[in-house]
C-alpha cells in the first residue's frame, strides 16, 4: 500500500523501508492522530506494530501477527517525521520477537539530534496458526446496541477539540458511564462502548493497538478530568478480530500515589475477547 | 551487600558491576531457583531490577525503585554465570527508564556466542516520594489464616522437586484453589494465599518482582499439569510493602489460542494492593 491510499488508518500508520537501512522504517504522524497536544499513544504503537509487521513477515516463519506489544513512552510525539527503528531479537518457530523505537527529529534548533518518543518490546506470530481451542471464562461488557449509546461526536466541542483522533473514530459509549458529561459521575472507573472505525475500514491486529488506547480516560468516571499521560502499556491480542463492530471497556482498579492502571478488553462482533491490555498511567493533577 | 552476606533472596539476587565496563553486571543464577530445568522467571526479572536499581541509584534523581517492568523471556535460563547489560533511556525528574538484558555463555561447544534469556523495559521512580492517596476500589483475596492454608511443602513431593524455589518460600495456599491436588479442580483458574520468604527476609519492591511469579500456574485449578511458559511479563510495583504476610491471587480469564494471560495482584500486611501484574504464557500441552 502506499501512502494516501487505503483508509484513514492506513495511511495513518504507513511506513517505508529507508533505502539502504532496511531495519529502519520512515512514518509521518498525522496532526489528525492527536489527543491534547501530542499523538495518540495506541496510534504510536500501531505505527511501531506495522514496522514490526514489515520486518518480520520477510523473515523465517513470517510473523505478522503482534500477540504482545509492550511500549514504554519516553516523551510526547508531535505531529510531524517520525522514524522507527527495528531490531531483532529471536526469529523463527512459531514466534518472533523483536525491538522498536520510534524517534523524532530535534526541536528546530536541535534538528540533528533524535529524541526517542517510544521504545518498544513485541513478540509476533501469525494468528491464523494458533490452536482454536477458547475457554475464555471473562464475560464481555453488557452495552445498550450503538444506536441506544452516545456517540463521542455528541460529548463535548471542547473535548473533541482536544482529541482530534475521536474524529476517526465512531465510538458510542454507554450511557452508563457518562455522568461526567452532566456533573455525575459514577466513581466506578469505567468506561465502556462500541468502536469502529469512521471510514469502515475493518479491524484487524494493528487497529487493536489502537482500540486499547483509544476511549477517554477512565479517570473521567472518578470525577477528575485532564489527560493520563501513559508511562507503559502492554498489549496482548489474542486473535485477529472479525469485521464489525468491537466492544471495549477500560477500568481501573488501583488509583494510587499519583499513578492508575488502566485496563482495557476488546471483544469482536463474534463475541470473542481479541485483546487485553493494561496502562500505568500518571493520575491528573487535580 | 557481598555475595554470601544477607538472606537467600539477596544472595540470589546479587549483581557485581563489571570492571571497565559499569554498565554491565556480572551474576550467578543458583540451581535453588528452578522451576523445571529453567530459572523462575519473577527472580530473573528480579536480577535484572537489581542490576537497574545499581545503575539508576547513581544517577540524577536516585531512582531505587522498580515502578514498571516488562519482561520478554526469549530462551530458558539455566543455573550458572549470567549477565545483566544495561542502557539508559532518560533518567532525571521524577521517572528513569531503562532497558536491560539478561545473557548466558553459550553452551560447551559454544561458550563465546552469547545467548540472551530476557530483554526487559522498565520505568524507575523513587517509590517514598510518590503522593500518599490511596483510592484503590480492588478487593484483597479473602483467605483463610496462615494456619488454616496448606503449606506448599505439603503438595506433592513431586511438584516440589520439579520446582526448588518453592523451599525458598513460606507459601501457604487457600484450600479453595487446591482441588486439584485431590483430582477435584475447581475449574475457576484461580490460586491465592500467603507468601513471605522462608528465611524471613522481608519484603520490598525486587521481592514483589518474584512474588508476582512464584504460585503454581493457575492452569492447575483448570485441571492443566506442566509447566506455562512465560512469553511476556509486565509488572507494576505500586508502593513499597510494609513488613510481614504478602497475600498473592493469580487468576486468568482468557484461556484461548493455546495461550493465557495469568493476572496476579499482591498485597501487603496492611491491606495494600502493592503490585499487580500480568503475564502472557505458552498453554500447557495435554
């Protein structure tokens, strides 16, 4: 694929081998990718994703499935070039690992040297191949139908100014978890709806990396609004996602000494948990 | 501390950095922490915490404590001398983060190719100085007293031989996760119960590193023997521990794919949720 092609998240996450430096893959992060005034921290990780997926699928066993991505977020990613760099750490069998780091040019004045936004872990397999045994005994979130929860484009014109990415997004969440929006909110920590992307374009392994990032903030539920910066998030996706809609729920359960974990599932139209994540993110100031 | 000096978990735990080369940290993983033919996979996480707190103490900030660590375990460890290199990846303010990796001598024909056990991330912060709220809504595992749980020394002479680390611990198990010992397991994939180091040592934030990864697997309770090895393990150590009983409850939700996740959370003697983690593991064949 190439760049302006394809969907909104395509594009948002093309990557290109720079010539003579295969390990290397040049991105460009779109302003449209933006919550408060960095990008999107999933969006960052589904970038790194797809430069594993290019560097692995040319190796042994072929690889192109993230089944755990671990990001460590350095500083915040600005709009703009972006690089990633890829190293390899076990390849072939039934899985491969591998290292990425997604680097930035320097502030104008400092334009030589790189700043490292995210430093990445992954360990990759092709989904298709795992056993199709399922046993999950989690239960996926019991949401009205989308048509009966609020569309993100109805909350606030002062959070979607905020969060850009929300644009790319059809996300209804439930109703339930939205008292913040009228003053009330349920101090669960839970923030739960349906997503899909605006354009249509079909989940797949990479959007998941993007889908546990991607609701607002479950501190919203506690009464406490600014953003959670993320320190580390882990990713496992546990199968490729049937098309249409995912269902997701973020909660907390350990809002403490000025940091949360944040958890999210993700559950496909077919009702199977694809993904599981967990965050530790920095609490807002109050 | 010297090697030789101080309990058996500092002694395990011992790191030396290596003359003309302080980023790297010479250690001994000793025979008394297998689980299986391997090295147990929370201690090795904890050597390599060790050899990071070493580095970042002397940095700017002094950061001592482990806050998050994901580690990827890449090929199984085996009693004998190993490595720990380092690289730091921003240090200073109120978080350091680095990476490490653990390394082995080849084996006898081989002795000069190095092989690498685990490659790890991890965030560091100086845990007294983190802010003192506490709204943790999670609910410590209800257990019966120390004295009404069973001793893992009283499981299976069996069992205890394939896992020597289990004679380092006090490890006393809620009945309630045991059936499997009488052919009965309870299908939930649950084990909780009582930890504290068999010699006395007491906890802190290296020990919660093993502690997240020292119960039997959760695949027992789903009546699933042998071994789940760990492919991903993320913990977030979330307060120093007080003195005294650690409760631990393992749990997984999503059996599938020939994979599990197995979630554990520990909390100190004083009703504090300390470290929550999560790992991605291989299925036990059956």
């Amino acid at each position: 694929m190439t760049p302006g092609a394809g969907s909104e998240l395509d594009r948002g996450i093309f990557v290109s081998p720079r010539d003579g430096d295969p390990s290397t893959y040049d991105a460009h992060l779109d302003a449209g990718w933006r919550i408060g005034s960095g990008v999107n921290g999933g969006l960052l990780l589904a970038v790194m994703g797809n430069a594993l997926r290019a560097r692995l699928a040319s190796l042994p066993g072929a690889h192109v499935d993230p089944v755990t991505v671990s990001g460590y977020y350095l500083s915040a990613a600005r709009p703009g070039p972006a690089a990633v760099r890829t190293r390899i750490l076990r390849s072939g069998g039934s899985m491969s690992s591998a290292a990425a780091s997604l680097v930035q040019p320097g502030g104008p004045d400092d334009v030589e040297n790189e700043r490292e936004r995210v430093t990445a872990l992954a360990t990759y397999a092709d989904l298709a191949t795992l056993p199709v045994d399922v046993r999950t005994t989690a239960v996926a979130p019991d949401l009205p139908p989308p048509e009966r929860c609020v569309s993100v484009a109805d909350t606030s014109p002062d959070f979607l100014q905020e969060a850009a990415l929300l644009e790319r997004l059809d996300l209804r969440l439930d109703p339930a978890c939205l008292g913040w929006m009228h003053g009330r909110p349920s101090g669960r920590g839970v923030v739960s709806g349906w997503l899909r992307m605006a354009d249509g374009r079909e989940p797949d392994a990479l959007l998941l990396l993007l889908a546990v990032d991607a609701l607002p903030p479950v501190t919203f539920d506690l009464g406490l609004f600014g953003w959670t910066p993320t320190l580390e998030l882990t990713v496992h996706v546990r199968a490729a996602p049937a098309p249409g809609w995912l269902r997701v729920r973020h909660a907390t359960r350990n809002f403490a000494g000025g940091l949360l974990e944040e958890d999210a599932e993700v559950w496909d139209s077919t009702g199977r948990l694809v993904a599981q994540s967990r965050q530790l993110a920095l609490a807002p100031r109050e």
